[in-house]
C-alpha cells in the first residue's frame, strides 16, 4: 500500500494550511514594502537631514576637526575645555534657562490670551484668526531680519517713533540688558500655532458649560481657564 493511501486526505488538507499561511506571510510582507515606500521619503530626509547630523555630531565632539584636516581623536578633551576653561558656555546656560523660563510661560499665556479672545469676537474672526497666524509661518531666518531691522537702534522705526516721543530707546539686541526681552517679542510675534492648539482646544467646549459656569457664578478668567 502507497505512502499516500495510507494517510488519506489529512496530507492535501496540511498542504493547503502551509500554502495559505505562505500566501498571508507574502501579503503581510507585500503590506509592509507598501508601508515603506510611502514612508520612505520621510525615511531618507529623516535620515539625511536628522540622524547622520546627530551621529556625526557626536563623533566629532570627541576629535579635532577644522573642515580643512581629517578628524583626530581627543577623547574628552573638548569637553574638558567646554565645562572648565571656556568663559562664556555658563553665561550661555544662564541665559537659555532665562529664555526657558521667562520666554516660554510668556508665549503660553499670550497664545491662550489670543484663543480666548478670538472665541469672544463677534465680527471678522476668520481675519483676525489669520492675521494672529501668519507670523508662524514666516521662516525663522526672515523673521528675525524683520525684528533686526525693527528694532534697530539708528534707524528702526521704533526707536523712531520713541525719539519723536522724546524717549531715548535703547539700542535692544546690541544691549546685554534688553537683547532678552528682544528675543522674547520675537518669541511672542510667532505663537500662532500654538494659539491655534488652544483655539481649538477652547472651541471645543460647548456654549452650554459656559452658560452654566456663568450662573453658578465663574466670573470670565475662571470660565476661560483650561
């Protein structure tokens, strides 16, 4: 007797179970080739743009490098002389922890002031939403050029219109004093997105909630506060 009329149908029916689980791990793979390849031009600049930056960030900052000779390594040389010797990386923590902690609650609560206040228009809101939005969409670069020329203290048209007011303006980013609060009316200029965050965060809310929170007796801060 055959080797196959001895196990009957239980051998094509086995058959069939490995070809299907073959044809579902195929599709499974031919998904995924699908998924990368949708994914693959954030893949490369990710990589590119981000990743291979970042490594080789870091590879360098343990060697000499000029861009005109090949890398040398130090260790932990440069940082030795970052954390010890060089006089202004501690004035440069000082005033980042400064921005974090002045510039960043600032521009927080100037977002929310603005949602808030556009939720309470009652005409023009669509061109007030996009005039508070712009600004985010200005490159970085050119924005700062802006308050550069803004804020200049020869010709810029504040410390004209402060001069005509009789008011000697300071000279802003070249000070030590005001270049600060400098950067931080950059930082308020482009808060639209997030101001759009909490617009939306805040028109989400139904109008009934407010009109309860108003008879119970929430003043407008308190019916305006997340």
């Amino acid at each position: 007797m055959s080797q196959s009329s001895v196990a009957g149908e239980p051998l094509p029916a086995a058959a069939l179970t490995v070809d299907r689980r073959r044809a579902r791990r195929k599709a499974a793979w031919r998904r995924r080739g699908l998924v990368l390849l949708f994914m693959s031009p954030w893949l490369v600049g990710f990589t590119v743009f981000f990743l291979y930056p970042l490594v080789m960030s870091a590879y360098l900052s343990f060697n000499h490098y000029d861009l005109l000779a090949p890398p040398r390594w130090v260790g932990w040389a440069n940082y030795h002389y970052l954390f010890w010797q060089d006089p202004q990386v501690w004035t440069a923590i000082k005033n980042t922890i400064w921005l974090i902690v002045v510039m960043v609650p600032l521009q927080i609560a100037f977002a929310f002031g603005l949602a808030v206040m556009l939720t309470r228009a009652r005409m023009g809101v669509g061109a007030f939403r996009t005039v508070f939005y712009l600004p985010a969409l200005a490159p970085p670069v050119a924005a700062t050029l802006a308050f550069v020329y803004i804020l200049n203290p020869v010709t810029g048209p504040v410390n004209v219109l402060l001069g005509h007011l009789g008011i000697q303006g300071p000279l802003w980013f070249q000070d030590p004093h005001w270049s600060k609060p400098s950067l931080v009316g950059l930082g308020l200029w482009g808060v639209g997105t997030i101001m759009i965050i909490f617009l939306a965060a805040v028109l989400d809310v139904p109008r009934q909630l407010y009109e309860s929170a108003e008879l119970d007796g929430a003043n407008a801060f308190q019916r305006s506060a997340p």
